[in-house]
C-alpha cells in the first residue's frame, strides 16, 4: 500500500493532517506503468484521475496537487514501493527536481531493500532457532568460509548449537560460536582417539560436495 500523508487542511482549521492509504492491488495499471517507466512526471493530475476512485481523487483535489512525480523504489530487481511527490499549481517540476528526487529515490530503494533483508534474516533466524530447540538430538550447524569453499575446512566456523548439544557435551552456545569444528572437538570430553578420528573425518570432506558420515562413539561424561 502506499500512504499519502502530511496534507494540511484549511476545512479542518490550519495544523491538521490528513493522510490517505491506498492499497496498490486496485491500481494495477498505474503500477504497471510505474514498473515500466520506473519514473513517472505527470504535468497534470487531471489527466489521470481516471485511473482512482471519487475519494481519492477528492483527497487530490482538497489537498491543491496540480503536478504529480511517481518514483519506484526498487534494488537488487525487487520492487520495494513508492515515492511519491506532488506540488501545487503555482509550480511545476524541472529536469533538476526529477534528477534529485530520482537520485533520493535510489538511496530509499537501498534502505528498503536494507530493512526487507534484516527482516528476512530475523525471520529465518527465529525459525531456524525454534526447530533447533525442538530436536532432542544434539545438533551442530556449520558456516562454510571462503576458505572452505575451495577446500580448507579447517576454516569453517561454528554457526549455532541447540541446548541438546549444550546438554550432552556441556558447552554454551556463546562458547561455541566462531570456533572451527576442530577448535570445538578440543573442547568436547571425548576419548582422545575418538576426537582425532572426528577431526580427520571433518578434514576430508569437501563443503562442495559433502557426504553422509556415519559413526558411534563413547562420550567421556559425568
């Protein structure tokens, strides 16, 4: 949706704003158009208000918009919302107003795009976190590092641990981030033996192409 907002009133006595949400959904063509063009000046407004309902075109009209300038946030080919600036007839926009606003409306784009990607990072972490406690199996996640990639696991780090892990080897998440996996089985009480079989293990498998491991052990464990 887009909010349009900030617009002062001399029928509701001077001070008083007025905003106005308009669901995108219902402007189609207008958007598609806008996804086209990805700037839209629009001298007069009269030559669209056909595209809007009554309210809306009522709200323009109170409000003394004769110019209108649509701008389409977007970054990283994902249309985020947008811009929209308006004037009143005693002024039109320039080649120089368009320039900066279409200037200011890449900057928002790229703070848009900034919050959509935090949001979806809290959203994954939130849920990667709520199925790692639910597993009563112990469970270790790995972040492969560049180095990694190409061959070099002793690099790789520790992403995350559940609180089965932390209950059957006695070590905190907070302690085990960061470490590489052979950093952390020198932490773990496991027969000596075992450690450096696990250790070897790690070593040889490549992050491009991993295989299924499959193996007991005896944990050395209060």
């Amino acid at each position: 949706y887009l909010d349009m907002q900030g617009v002062w009133s001399n029928r509701l006595g001077p001070g008083v704003g007025l905003g106005m949400r308009l669901y995108l959904d219902q402007y189609a063509d207008l958007v598609q158009k806008l996804e086209e063009r990805k700037m839209w000046h629009i001298p007069d407004v009269r030559a669209i208000e056909g595209m809007f309902d009554p309210l809306v075109r009522g709200f323009i009209r109170n409000a003394g918009v004769h110019s209108m300038a649509l701008f389409l946030l977007e970054s990283g080919g994902r249309n985020l919302g947008i811009m929209t600036i308006g004037t009143e007839p005693d002024y039109e926009f320039t080649q120089q107003d368009l320039r900066t606003y279409q200037t200011i409306s890449e900057f928002l784009g790229l703070k848009a795009m900034s919050h959509v990607l935090k949001q979806e990072e809290d959203y994954v972490l939130r849920g990667r976190a709520a199925l790692l406690e639910a597993m009563t199996d112990g469970v270790l996640m790995v972040l492969p590092s560049a180095g990694a990639m190409s061959g070099d696991t002793t690099k790789t780090s520790v992403l995350t641990i559940n609180q089965a892990f932390t209950d059957l080897f006695g070590i905190t998440q907070i302690r085990a981030q960061g470490l590489t996996l052979p950093q952390l089985l020198e932490k773990l009480q496991l027969p000596e033996e075992v450690r450096q079989n696990l250790t070897t293990h790690w070593l040889v498998t490549s992050m491009r192409d991993p295989l299924t491991q499959r193996g007991d052990f005896a944990m050395i464990h209060p």
